[in-house]
C-alpha cells in the first residue's frame, strides 16, 4: 500500500506541475503578443529619444519615457514567465522520470 501512495502522490505532483505549466505557457503567450503589438511603438519612442539626447536635448515629452519604461516591464514580466515556464517543464521531467522508475 505504501509505495501505491508514493506513486499516487508523484502521479498528482506531475499532473499540478503540467496544470501549472500550461496556465503558465497560455499566461506568456498573451504576454509574448502584447510585447510583439508594442515593439515597434516602442522602438520607435527610443529612437525619438536618442535623437533629442543627439541633439543635447532631453526628449519632447516625457510620454515617450513612460511607453518605454512599460514596454521594459512588459518585457521583464514576459521573460519571466517563459523562465517560469521552462523550470515547471524540468520539474515536470524530473517527476515523469522519478515516475517511470
């Protein structure tokens, strides 16, 4: 009975960390989208920036400062979930292998 519960309780873990994994993945793919809407926007707002610093100037308007920084957390918060991602699939490997054994 003992070792049917160990394999009941690694076979919950796996199916925890494949739930999380795709709330993860579904979560970094709306992120993944949003970042590639507000690339281009947001090269373009740096641009406009270095121009102005060029020139010895500071940028037009600080709006140009503000899309930038939130494309920067936008970013962040995207890498992040992808890394998320990444260690729920290792964990999920580990578990199917400790499974499989």
């Amino acid at each position: 009975m003992q070792k049917y519960d160990a394999v009941s309780a690694l076979y919950e873990k796996i199916m925890f960390y494949k739930r999380e994994f795709e709330k993860t993945q579904k979560m970094a793919d709306r992120k993944r989208l949003e970042v590639e809407n507000r690339l281009l926007k947001s090269q373009n707002c740096r641009m406009k920036i270095k121009l102005a610093r060029d020139k010895g100037k500071l940028p037009d308007s600080s709006k140009l400062l503000v899309k930038v920084g939130e494309f920067d957390i936008l970013s962040n918060s995207y890498r992040h979930l992808t890394s998320m991602a990444d260690s729920l699939q290792t964990h999920i490997d580990i578990a199917e292998a400790e499974f499989g054994t």
